[in-house]
C-alpha cells in the first residue's frame, strides 16, 4: 500500500505522561516512511532541547534546578517557555519540512500546554489565546489513558526517575480531566481524535493509521 503525500502533514500524538505518545509517534513515523520513502517524515517533540526555551523546559523537568530557581514555579513561567519553545520549534522544524512536502510528527503540542499549565492554576481561555497565531495541526491523535494505568506505565518502564509532572497524582488526575476539556473546546478546530491508549499496541498502532489516510483520501 502506497500514500500519495502531495504536501507535508502536520500530525501530533498526544496524551498523558505514561500513554504511549512516544512509542505511538515513532511507530507512525516508521509507517509513513514504509509508505513513502521518497517523503521520509520528520519524528520531532515538543518541549525540544533546541534552544534556550525548550532546553530549560527539560532541566526543569528533569529537576536540575538550584534551591532559588525552584521558587521560579508559575503557571505562567512554564506556559510561556513551552509557547516560546513551540514557535521556535514550528518556526525551525514543522513548517519548513512541511512546505518541501515532507510529513512532521510530533510527540506532543499545544494540547498538552493547555492541559498541564491549566491544572498548574491557569486559564483554558488564555492559554488558548497564546497560541491564536500559531498554525493548526492538520491532526491530533489523543491517546487517552486513566491515571491509575499511566501511573503504572510510568512506574515499570522507566528508568529514569519520575519527572516534574509525574510525581503527584492529584496532578496527573487534573491534568487528565483538563485534557477532556481542552478537547472538547479545540477538538472541532485541532482535528482532534480521542484513541483508547489502555487497547495493545497493534491496535492502537490500526487505528491511527486509519485516521491517517484519511489525511491523504
């Protein structure tokens, strides 16, 4: 089977830390390339580690932070590096591979801006206004987990030690909810499919695929 990608698509996989968003990505990226191999597509993520915004996202992250800067802890800080460190990133990457015809895949975009910086204390609507300027992915694939089986995941795959994010459930539990809620306000625009993240990796992998080619019909 063959895809005719006339133009670069711009095809985002979303979710919960512990949904499978990066294996999800990686696999679609090896799908589409399997497709095409004369538009081999872009695999990227978001926070990047490109430039001072993203690479501060992910000492942050990673908590390697001195005593002082842990007081520097505002919904707003973290929602505008992560707004800076997207148009960096769709600046640099998205846009220019998308305008030669080649398909971008990120690991992760707005959505998640408006379901974490929303449970850290900020407004839907004005994280949402943030990003008014920014192009629409032409697809969003919404991985969507309970906390109790991302918590799981998170716990038995990896290696490293739980991140920012991952290390109060009562976060995650609002993350999850503001998820739903940014879908429900964007989802019309955004292109946003909802993929039941707990199914097996095959099939999730079918049905994303399928949503895929009807990018290209």
């Amino acid at each position: 089977m063959s895809l005719k990608m006339s133009r670069g698509k711009f095809i985002v996989v979303e979710g919960l830390d512990g949904s499978g968003s990066t294996t999800q990505a990686i696999n679609l990226a090896s799908y589409l390339f399997n497709s095409n191999k004369a538009n081999a597509p872009v695999l990227t993520r978001e926070p990047t580690s490109l430039n001072p915004y993203g690479q501060e996202i992910r000492r942050r992250l990673e908590n390697r932070l001195l005593s002082y800067e842990k007081q520097i802890d505002s919904f707003q800080y973290w929602a505008d590096l992560f707004v800076n460190d997207r148009k960096w990133h769709l600046d640099n990457v998205v846009i220019p591979n998308c305008n030669i015809g080649l398909p971008v895949i990120s690991d992760r975009h707005m959505l998640s801006t408006l379901a974490y910086q929303s449970a850290q204390g900020g407004e839907m609507e004005k994280l949402i206004e943030m990003h008014q300027r920014f192009i629409t992915p032409d697809l969003t694939l919404f991985l969507s987990v309970p906390v109790d089986v991302a918590l799981e995941r998170i716990k038995h795959d990896r290696k490293s030690p739980p991140e920012y994010f991952e290390k109060k459930r009562n976060f995650m539990e609002r993350t999850f909810r503001n998820y739903n809620k940014a879908i429900d306000l964007v989802g019309d625009v955004q292109n946003i499919i909802v993929i039941d993240g707990t199914l097996p990796i095959k099939n999730i992998e079918k049905l994303i695929q399928k949503e895929v080619k009807h990018l290209y019909i």
